[in-house]
C-alpha cells in the first residue's frame, strides 16, 4: 500500500453519490494538480455513457474505462483523479492504481447515495433494489484497493489522507496499527512526555518496540551531542521505524536521526504539543540547531505516517497551547480565512504536498519565522518559539502595510531583551536569504508572496521587536 501521494497520482474511487466530483475540484486546487473527470474524458469520446450503455453494454465500457484510467495513470506528472464507480471491477484498473495512485476511498451510506442519484441518467441508478446490490457487491472492491478511507464532503479529510496524516481522536491507542508495517521500533521522547504518555505508547506499540531513548526537552534536544547519542544508540535495520513522541523539538531531532542513520529509515512523529500538531510535526522538515541560528542543519524526510491526537494536549499547560497558537494564527492569516486546528493543518499539509522541498509555495509557511528565528537565536534559544513567531508576525504585518491587531489580541507579543546585532547576524544567515538578498514572506491583497526588502527596512522591523 502506499503510504501518501508525493510523486503519486491522487485516485478518488467510491460509489455512485459519494461525490466525488466535488471532491476532486477542491483537492485538486488544494494540491496545485489538474483534475481529471474519467467518466468525462469518456464521453468526449464515446457520448452520452447512457447511450452507450443502452448500444454496447456495461462490458465493453469497462474496456474502455480501463483503457483510459491506464493511460491517464501512465502520466508522470501527479494529478487528482476521480473514476466512476464500477471501475475498480475491472481487474487492470485495479493494479494500475497500486502501481501508480495513492487511492482513497470515499465513503457514503446507501441511503444518501440513492437520495443523491436516484432519477438521473445513470445507467447504473434506475431501479432502487439493483442500486443497493451493486453498493453491498462494489464496497468490498473498494476497500481491498484504497490506501485511506474518507467520509463523503470533507476536502481536509482527503489532504490529510494524501499526506499520510491520521487525525484522530484517541489515535495514540491505536498507534501499534497506524505505524506502517510490522517491523521493529524505537520510541523516542523526553522524560516529562515519556512520564504521561510513555506507557501508553509502549503499550500501543506492543511486541513491535524494540527499545525507548529519552532526550532532553525542549530545543535542548536539537543540539548536535543529541543526534550523536541517538545515532549510536539506535539498533534498528532500514526496515526499522523511529516513532517521535513530543513537541517540535522531539519530531525535529528524532526526525533528523531517522533521516541520516543508515543512510535513512521510516519515522513517525507523534506530535503531543500545539506547535508539534499544526506545524512541526508536518511536511517532514527535520533540523538540529547550532549557535550562529536555528534549523541550519538538517533534512527533508517525509514522515511514513504522522499520528495526530487531539487527546494529547489535554495535559498541554496554558503557556505551551498559547505557543501553538501563534502558528495556528499564522496559517489563518496565509489562508485568509478562519481556520481550527484540524484545518491548519491541512492547509500546511496541502502546500507542503505541492512543494515537498520548499522551492516555491511552501515558503508562505515561513510568515514571521525570519524574524522569529533570528530572535530565538539572539536569545540563545531561551525564547521561545511560539513567542518568537509571534512577534515575528508583527514585523511581517507591518511590512505588509496590514494591521496588527488580530496578533496584539490573541498572542499579546511583547519586545524581547536580546542584542540587537546578534539578532541581525542570525537573521542575515537565514536560510530562508539567497545571494544576498533578504526574502521576507508578506501579505499581499492577492495573498502571500515572497518579496526581497532593503537590508535598511529589515533592520528598523527587527529592531522594532527588541526591547
């Protein structure tokens, strides 16, 4: 099975009135692909698929079908396909999408499904009875083909799928079942997130953990002495999986570690903080810290799958949640639209699929972190991050010529006490600048946009900021 949609085709199947349709328009916006309609590309060439059906019969349809899915399945470049709902009946269709898509299915009860179609041209939705015996003979067909299961009308539900993300209430019981595979595991974690939820992760896990590795907390832990131990430490073959367990610090080390040792192996993050839930945890950035900035070691390493539970950040004290919240905002304020959690992440979860190597679109995820960064590391990664992101989003929104005022009243940011031309220097060596040039994510009237600023107007912003 596969394990999400980079570098696949993203194949939407389910019976007649799951909608689909719509689906497939939304998602494919979402991921920056084309959207291809098979039962449309069919009648441009055949007609009417009623009048076919009535001429020829559903047999020589389905070679038709399987021909086109086969074809359009061959193109390299990764689209968002929606198939009819007796196409995964043909056996050729069926290896297709395992060789070339990753499948959700896209689920609808019977009753819904009738309501939907009944009294259209469908051939397949004239008589009531037949409709609900094909349901009960399709649905075993799509279950045996799909990769992700989703409930009918949610576009989040299908991007979270396509990025191998489980969003679930309650997921951390299940975690044993939702890491990929069957192979040995090795749970890493800081003591205080190991002491709540340690044993229950051990417990989820079960005969498939192989041993637990404690770091430090916080971005303490991305520090190189820490890689060093967990490269040693570790024991797992390239079957293996590192299973993160904990706030973005955790996933971004542990992720690091899974990134590099022997040359690679699958990881899982278990993000158990705000911060880890919406941001971190997703899109598989890895990173250690050194001294001359933040994040300017590291790996892109996309996660086999990433286990988000709500459940977690009940423990989550007032201070830690507020820290999540600046990057939930900041998604809010690239999406221009309000956003909860569940759909900040799917926000960030869609651009990072379309830019899995921030070249282009990604980079609107980077909304007050040049500033942030900078100030975290002035602070010698005594600020925090949430902390520093939001102040960051001040610099940003004034740069933008917006207001503040959305910032000032959920996050409150106040200046931070650093040295002005430690904060500079980190901000300079930002990965985020290229030849020079200091590129800053803004705010447009048409959306985000990455611009390049005077060195003059950067420094009076950053300045700004410092107490």
């Amino acid at each position: 099975m596969a394990v999400n949609a980079l570098g696949r085709h993203l194949a939407l199947v389910g019976f007649m009135g799951a909608g689909k349709s719509s689906l497939r328009r939304s998602v494919a916006d979402r991921l920056g692909r084309a959207g291809l309609d098979l039962d449309g590309v069919i009648e441009s060439r055949v007609g009417s698929i009623a009048a076919f059906f009535a001429e020829h019969g559903e047999a020589e349809f389905r070679a038709i079908e399987a021909g086109e899915i086969g074809f359009a399945l061959a193109d390299p470049e990764p689209a968002v396909l929606d198939l009819g709902g007796g196409a995964v009946t043909s056996e050729p269709v069926r290896a297709a999408l395992a060789e070339h898509a990753f499948v959700v299915f896209v689920d609808v009860d019977v009753d819904t499904a009738w309501r939907r179609v009944s009294g259209s041209d469908r051939p397949n939705a004239q008589d009531e009875g037949e409709f609900r015996r094909l349901y009960e003979e399709r649905r075993p067909l799509y279950l045996a083909v799909a990769d992700a299961i989703v409930e009918s009308g949610d576009p989040d539900a299908v991007v979270l799928a396509a990025a191998g993300i489980r969003y679930e209430l309650g997921a951390l019981e299940r975690l044993g079942e939702l890491v990929p595979g069957d192979r040995p595991v090795a749970l890493v974690g800081d003591a205080h997130v190991l002491g709540i939820h340690g044993a229950a992760a051990q417990l989820a896990l079960g005969a498939r953990l192989h041993d637990v590795h404690e770091i430090p907390a916080g971005e303490s832990a991305k520090q190189v002495g820490v890689l060093e131990r967990l490269w040693s430490e570790l024991r797992l073959d390239r079957g293996g999986t590192v299973v993160a367990l904990g706030g973005g610090a955790t996933t971004d080390v542990a992720g690091f570690a899974a990134a590099t040792y022997l040359r690679g192996v699958p990881w899982v993050p278990v993000p158990t903080t705000l911060v880890g839930q919406v941001d971190a945890s997703v899109g598989g950035k890895t990173a250690i810290d050194i001294p001359q900035g933040k994040n300017l070691v590291g790996a892109f390493h996309w996660p086999v799958r990433t286990v988000i539970d709500p459940a977690l950040l009940a423990t989550l004290p007032e201070r830690e949640r507020r820290q999540g919240e600046a990057e939930r905002l900041k998604t809010e304020l690239l999406a221009g639209r309000a956003l909860d959690a569940r759909g900040a992440v799917a926000y960030k979860a869609a651009l990072c699929l379309r830019d899995p190597d921030d070249r282009a679109e990604r980079r609107w995820l980077n909304l007050g972190h040049t500033f942030g960064h900078a100030l975290e590391a002035a602070a010698d990664f005594d600020l925090s991050h949430g902390d520093g992101v939001a102040l960051g989003l001040l610099a940003a929104l004034r740069l933008s010529g917006r207001d503040t005022q959305q910032v000032v009243a959920a996050l409150d940011p106040r200046p931070v006490r650093v040295d002005r031309d430690r904060a500079w220097e980190a901000l300079l060596r930002d990965k985020k600048g290229q030849d020079g040039a200091i590129n800053l994510v803004l705010l447009s009237p048409d959306g985000p946009t990455v611009e390049s600023r005077p060195h003059a107007e950067v420094r009076a912003a950053l300045d700004s900021l410092i107490a």
